[in-house]
C-alpha cells in the first residue's frame, strides 16, 4: 500500500530528495562526465534555485532531472512521481483522459507523459529466456485496426488480416516479453524466437503451422491442440500466456481504447512491466519504474511522428 498523501506526491522538494535518493543512493556524480568527487551543491538560495549542482571537473550545472526522461520538462516532479505511481499500480493501465483530470494538466501533456513513462518501463537488451530446465509458452494475439492494409484485406466480422499482430513470450515462473510482428510466417516468427529464447528451452504453442517446425530449434516442442477442444495436458498447456493477454485486452480494450501502431509497442511494454512486476508492492514497482527513466530521451515530435523505435 502507498500513501497518496505522501508528499512526494504534493510538494516539489520533497519529490526532488526522492528521486535523488533512487537515481544517487550514494550521492550525486554528474551526468555529464561522470564524476563523483568533483560535484557540489549550489547553495540553495543562489540565483538557479534549489536542487541545483556544479562539476568542478566538466564545469556544467545540473540538476537530478539531467540525462533523464524528465529533462527539460516544465512539469513538476511530484506530479511525474504521481502518474508514474498510477499508471504502475493500475492494473490494467490509465488513461491520458483520467490523468489529465487527476494532475490537472492539459490531455496533450498527459498523453506525453504517460509514453514517457511507458518508455522509462520498457528494458533494455535482454537475456535469451528459459534455458535447461525452463519451459516457454509462444502465442500470438490481435488488436486494433491496422489501417495500413490495403481495403482487399479489411474483412469484416471475424478475422485477424487486418488487425495489429503481437506475439508473446512467456516464461513460467518469470517473465513476459511481447513485440509486435508485421505478419504471421515462419519466416518471420522463428528468427524472432531464436533470438529470444534459449535453445535449450521446452517450447509450448498451439497447433499453428508456422510453429510446426520449433522441434528443430528448441531442445522440445509441445503442442496443444485447440482444434480440438483440447486445452491442457497435464503441465502442457499456454493458461499462462492466455491469462497474460486477457489482461493485455482488457486494458486495451476497456481504457485506452484505441493504439496506433506506431505507439503499440509502448504499451506492450507497459503491460509486460506491470506483469513481470507483478509480485512486488506498488511502492517497489513505482521506484522500478523511476529507476528506469535514466539514460532515455523521449521529445513530442518523435512521440507523435517518430518511427517504431
């Protein structure tokens, strides 16, 4: 449980000290060259105001923001600290709608916060997952409306051709990871999964063709065949991964609504964080999440306009 009455959610000094004491739990090194020794507090009164440090080394002035997602932001830190507390504690996400009312900022300014909170959850390059011993579930699922696809392919009712297309990893026992395909062939889907997952790992999927052939990559490929009615035997079976995307769709569906696809793979990674997250408090989650903002850039034009990076 957290305290919304927390300060760090009101009072700007007292947010700033917070985020300091997660991003420099053993003092403030500048972010410019990287020293420790030579950084020292501008006296708060000064003319920059408090929060404010000098390197005698590199000879630049800094605050805690610098070299962060938050840098150059005219929005306050506690606000920043309270919609990260949010968005990781919602478990099915929150919109820039309800942000927006909650912070009482522009929708605009909500929108761009919360992909630049998305972006502080997304990680980095990754280990294989599984591994001798280690069992991975592979689905694939559908959302949205891929505009993209020329109106031949837009059918109506059920189908998936014009829809946005997901994949999934899931590791029992750990965690997701999910990134969005351009199609649904062999020739895409298994590159993919050898690069992400170890070869000595026991694969489960269903009885899809382009997974036919994993048993020549893994060390073993189980399939459950839906077709059939079948859904599980024994410890066969991808519940895991099923119940990871009744999550996913819930939220995408139930609150944001509507993604585009240059903005999916964001919100993969907002929903992968939450779950792979999934057994800490909202507390250890939000510093999670803070700790992830160091190193990153995020402006509005390659936001809005930018490439699927």
């Amino acid at each position: 449980m957290i305290n919304l009455s927390n300060p760090i959610f009101h009072n700007e000094n007292a947010a700033r000290k917070h985020l300091e004491s997660i991003r420099w739990p053993d003092g403030p090194y500048c972010p410019f060259c990287g020293q420790f020794e030579t950084v020292k507090a501008l006296p708060p009164k000064g003319s920059m105001g408090k929060g404010w440090y000098h390197c005698r080394g590199c000879r630049k002035k800094f605050t805690v923001r610098v070299g962060t997602l938050y840098e150059r932001s005219h929005i306050p830190l506690y606000k920043w600290i309270l919609a990260t507390h949010l968005l990781s504690s919602s478990k099915k996400g929150m919109s820039s709608h309800q942000l927006h009312r909650m912070l009482s900022i522009t929708y605009k300014t909500a929108w761009f916060m919360a992909h630049r909170i998305r972006e502080a959850m997304r990680e980095g390059v990754l280990a294989p997952m599984g591994g001798l011993g280690g069992t991975v579930e592979v689905d694939e699922t559908f959302i949205g409306h891929d505009r993209t696809i020329k109106p031949k392919y837009q059918k109506k009712g059920r189908g998936f051709h014009h829809k946005y297309k997901v994949l999934t990893l899931v590791e029992r026992g750990g965690k997701t990871r999910s990134m969005v395909v351009d199609n649904l062939k062999a020739k895409t889907l298994v590159p993919i999964l050898r690069e992400q997952i170890d070869c000595e790992t026991r694969v489960i999927t269903d009885e899809a063709g382009y997974y036919q052939h994993l048993h020549r990559v893994f060390a073993e490929h189980q399939v459950v065949h839906h077709n059939r009615g079948e859904y599980g035997r024994g410890n066969i079976h991808t519940n895991t991964i099923e119940g990871y995307f009744s999550i996913f769709k819930r939220g995408m569906k139930g609150v944001y609504q509507h993604c585009a696809k240059k903005h999916l793979h964001r919100y993969l990674s907002e929903f992968d964080f939450r779950y792979n997250y999934r057994q800490v408090s909202d507390a250890e989650r939000t510093i999670t999440a803070l700790k992830g903002i160091e190193g990153k850039r995020l402006t509005y034009r390659r936001t809005s306009f930018g490439a699927n990076v």
